[in-house]
C-alpha cells in the first residue's frame, strides 16, 4: 500500500492525469445542457474584445493601403482636368493616378469608380485573385483591369471575361478580394487610350523630393506647368510628411480607442465569468469532496478545474470566431473587421490568457483556509 507522501512513478502519474482528464470529459458530456449555457456566456463575453481586435486590424489594413515607404520624402499634387499629360521632370521619380466615376449600360446604368494605376505606383495594391498587372501591360497600357469581388459577384464577371470602358474592351484578369475597395483598376497608359475624351477626371501626382527645397521647386515647376492647360484646375498640394504622420496619429489613436474598449469588455468578462465559476463550484461541491477523498490531490483538482475551463473558453472562442463576420456583414460592418492571420492569434491569445486568469482567481477562492475541509464534509 502506498503512504501518503510517496512519490508517483511517471506511469501512475500519467495514468492520474489521463484519468483526471476522462473525468473531466465525462462531466461535461453528461451535463451538456448547463456546459452549452456556460460556452454561451463565454461566448457573449468574448464577442465584443474580438470585434475590437478585428477592427484595429482592419484600421491597420487602411493605414497599410495608404501610406507607403519613405512617404515623408515626397510631396503630392491634385488637379482636375480632361488631358493626362503628365509635367516630368528629369531626375525625379515620380508616380500619377488618375480616379473618375465611369457609367456602365450594360449594368443599368451603375456608376463606378475606375482607377489608373502607373508602373511606378508608391501604394500597396490591394489583394488580388487572379492575376495583377505585369510590366509590360503598366507600361505599353494592355486592355486588362481588375475588377473588385462585390460587383464580381452582382454582375457575375469571371476573370477571362470583357467589360466595356468607354466604348473599349477590358479583359478582366483577377478579381479585388478586399472588402474595402470598390471600383476597377486598370493601367494609367490603358485609361490614357480609352478614356482621352473624359472631362474632370482627378489626378494624383506623387514625387520624390529629400528636401523642403526640393519639394517647394518640385511644386512650382509642376504647378506653374499644369495652369498651362486650359482645362486643368490644381486643387492642392501635401506634403508627404505631413500625410504621413497623421496617418501614423490615425492609427494610435483608433488603437488606443479600440483597445481601451477591449480592455473594459474583457474586465468585465473576467468579473462576470468569476462569479459563474465560484457558483459552479459550491454546486459541485460534493464532487470535488468525493475526488479528494478518493485520493485526488489538490493540485490534480487545480488541474482539472483549468482543463474545464480551457475547454469552454476553446469552444467559446471557435464559436466567436465562425460567427464574427456573418454578423458584422449582418450590420453591415464587414469592411470595419479584418479578421486575418494576426487578429485570430492575438484574439486566441487574449482568450486563453483570461481562461488562465479565470482557473487562477476561483482556485485561489475555492482552496484556501477551510475550504477543503468544507468540500470532505460535503462528500459524507
């Protein structure tokens, strides 16, 4: 017979454990009913600090979109205008854009947002299904563009299919996954071509500039060479700087916001989650006095209680994460979540880590002074 206090060998002590662990199985599967309320309350609890994780992601995707590296070293100008002849000056790099709202008869008339890119675009390009533009099609102006996926899908446009732009067609070579774009994207050289005839279509010129003296020559030069035309009207000029740090301002700001209110949401899941566990414990009282009388130590019962706890929170979470973007699409929030990658592990992570803090607390709470006394006596 073993006294108490003898050492386990590590095959008893894995028994234990696996023994523990089917324990736990075992109750849960029989009480199903009340485990379903307490995945639910979890569940509940946890719903809010994700959403907050996802929307500080998608804020970080926008910052993303719109900031490109070593923006503070460029300055940018906006003008209207019908012609795309470009100002260039030698030895400055530079990029230009060009953004206009274009109607399509074959889709009833629906006005969307069309797009030129150039070959030296500073921006990010949004995620693409497909294909994006090779070298060639940005340079020599190939009858491509991309098409973003929500009128992908109204208008059902595969990629290899032809749009019409302005009397021209466009094979479509990939579809925008990004919930966040709508519109058509096409090579600056192709909308050049096809779109010569449109009026008030707005420019964006981006150059390259390492001195406040560069910037304010680049700037004249081309604004003194844009009121040239006729048709062109210059509606201002940032500097890059400046776009760029307030960007960054931008983003800690909603940072803070959002996680301030994750925060607060967890606090209170914390406190509410408390003291469901306490009341599940003095329920299970006489359960827990039967295992300690059995044998189980306290540290087998710790154990137990946070393997408990982990399921739930694993199922809550599970659960949390399947249902968070059909309801934000449901509110119409879908463009406000970005649940990628790095928003499920922070999400996973903040979980599992106030499941820790949970089994910590209401262990503390259940075996401490007399309680474990009290728990042998309920078990008589």
């Amino acid at each position: 017979m073993r006294r108490r206090g003898d050492s386990l060998s590590r095959t008893e002590e894995f028994w234990r454990w696996g023994y523990s662990y089917r324990q736990v199985c075992l109750k849960i599967w029989h009480q199903k009913k009340r485990y379903l309320l307490y995945i639910l309350s979890f569940y509940i609890g946890l719903l809010f600090p994700a959403f907050c994780i996802a929307n500080i992601r998608s804020a970080d995707q926008v910052i993303y979109y719109t900031t490109f590296d070593n923006m503070e070293d460029s300055v940018q100008v906006d003008w209207f205008g019908g012609g795309f002849d470009v100002p260039k000056i030698e030895g400055t790099e530079y990029s230009v854009s060009a953004y206009y709202q274009e109607d399509f008869p074959q889709w009833n008339h629906q006005y969307m947002a069309v797009k030129g890119v150039d070959e030296h675009y500073f921006y990010p390009l949004p995620e693409i299904s497909g294909r994006g533009f090779d070298e060639e099609e940005l340079r020599e102006g190939g009858r491509v563009c991309l098409l973003d996926k929500k009128n992908a899908k109204r208008y059902d446009c595969q990629v290899g299919d032809r749009i019409t732009v302005c009397g021209e067609k466009l094979r479509i070579i990939g579809t925008i996954t990004d919930v966040k774009f709508e519109g058509m994207l096409l090579p600056f050289k192709t909308m050049k071509e096809v779109c010569r005839n449109k009026q008030n279509v707005q420019f964006t010129g981006i150059f390259r500039a390492d001195t406040e003296e560069e910037k304010a020559r680049i700037t004249a030069f081309v604004t003194e060479e844009l009121e040239k035309y006729e048709d062109v009207e210059v509606q201002g000029v940032i500097d890059g700087r400046t776009v760029y740090e307030n960007a960054l301002a931008t983003k800690r700001q909603w940072r803070t916001v959002r996680g301030i209110g994750a925060a607060v949401s967890a606090l209170f899941f914390l406190m509410n989650e408390t003291v469901v566990l306490m009341g599940k414990a003095k329920k299970e009282r006489q359960t827990i006095g039967i295992h300690m009388a059995l044998g189980a130590t306290e540290g087998e019962m710790k154990r137990m209680l946070f393997f408990e706890t982990l399921l739930v929170t694993f199922f809550s979470a599970m659960l949390v994460l399947a249902t968070l973007l059909p309801f934000a699409r449901l509110a119409s929030l879908e463009s406000a979540v970005l649940l990628d990658h790095t928003a499920v592990v922070w999400f996973l992570a903040s979980a599992f880590f106030m499941c820790e803090i949970l089994t910590v607390v209401v262990m503390k709470r259940i075996f401490t002074g007399e309680s474990r006394h009290v728990y042998l006596r309920e078990s008589l």
